[in-house]
C-alpha cells in the first residue's frame, strides 16, 4: 500500500492523489494528522475518544457550528427551514459507514469536488475567510467524533 503525505503546498493534489491511492496521511499544522483509506473513508477515530451523540446533535443543528440544517433534511421537527440542496441525512447511519461519515465532514471535496459542502476539519483553502477564521478549522477533532457519533445514530429513512 503506498502512502503519501502532502503539505498545504501540496494541496492542490489532494483530489488526484486520494482517487488513486490506497491510503493519504494528511500533516497540516494545527490539524490531528488523520488518514485517508481508498480514496472514500477515514477509519480511525481523530481523537482516539467516542463521540458524544447528543453533543454532535447540538453541533449538527447549531446555525453557527455544523449547520447540516442549511442544506440537509434532518429529524429535528423541532427546526423549521431544512435545506433540500444536499441528500437527505434520514437513514445516513445506514447509508454510510463511520470513516465515510468522518470523511464527509473533515472534507467532502475528497469524494465529490463539485460539492458545496463545506470541509468542516481544514484550516487551508478557503475563499475569502474572515480573517478571525484564517488558519482555524470550522470545528475541532472531537466535534467531528461528535456529529459522527450523531449521524450514526439516523439509522430510519423517514
């Protein structure tokens, strides 16, 4: 299996590398180095602790932290405006596994570079970021386990 490591300069790279590649060890300073497994999953947990589910509940709806409510359709009737740009995250905890799930959030464009999703756990690449945010992640490491360990837990499609 090879394994390639890359810096911010390489970058750019990413998306060819990760489509081609067994396995993508990411080193960006100020990030928890994490690995990218065939091109579609990161199996290991980023912290090494369990998610809290009812925390990553709370940073998945929060409109100032996960924000999954935006685009996606979620079972919280207790919001109302769920976007409809993004699939359906009912039954996702079926649909994806742990490390897809991880993956989806850390960044997405690994999968789909076309997506508007935004790459919750990188500190490099954004367009135009307040200048508050520049080199920051959107959530930290645990926060990602967080809402993995939340959307685990959709498991019914309605």
């Amino acid at each position: 299996m090879k394994t390639f490591f890359y810096s911010i300069v390489g970058v750019v790279a990413l998306g060819v590398t990760a489509a081609h590649s067994a396995s993508v060890v990411v080193r960006d300073p100020g990030l928890v180095p994490y690995e990218i497994v065939d091109g579609n999953s990161i199996p290991k947990s980023l912290t090494g602790v369990a998610g809290d589910a009812a925390n990553g509940r709370k940073i998945a709806i929060s409109r100032k932290q996960g924000n999954c409510l935006a685009c996606h359709v979620m079972p919280i009737p207790e919001q109302q405006f769920h976007g409809e740009t993004a699939p359906s995250l009912y039954g996702v905890g079926n649909r994806l596994s742990e490390g897809e799930l991880r993956l989806q959030l850390v960044n997405s464009k690994v999968t789909n570079e076309d997506t508007m999703m935004p790459s919750f756990y990188r500190t490099f690449g954004y367009e135009r970021p307040l200048k508050k945010f520049v080199g920051k992640s959107i959530i930290s490491a645990q926060d990602v386990e967080d809402v993995v360990a939340y959307l685990q837990t959709l498991k019914t499609d309605q």
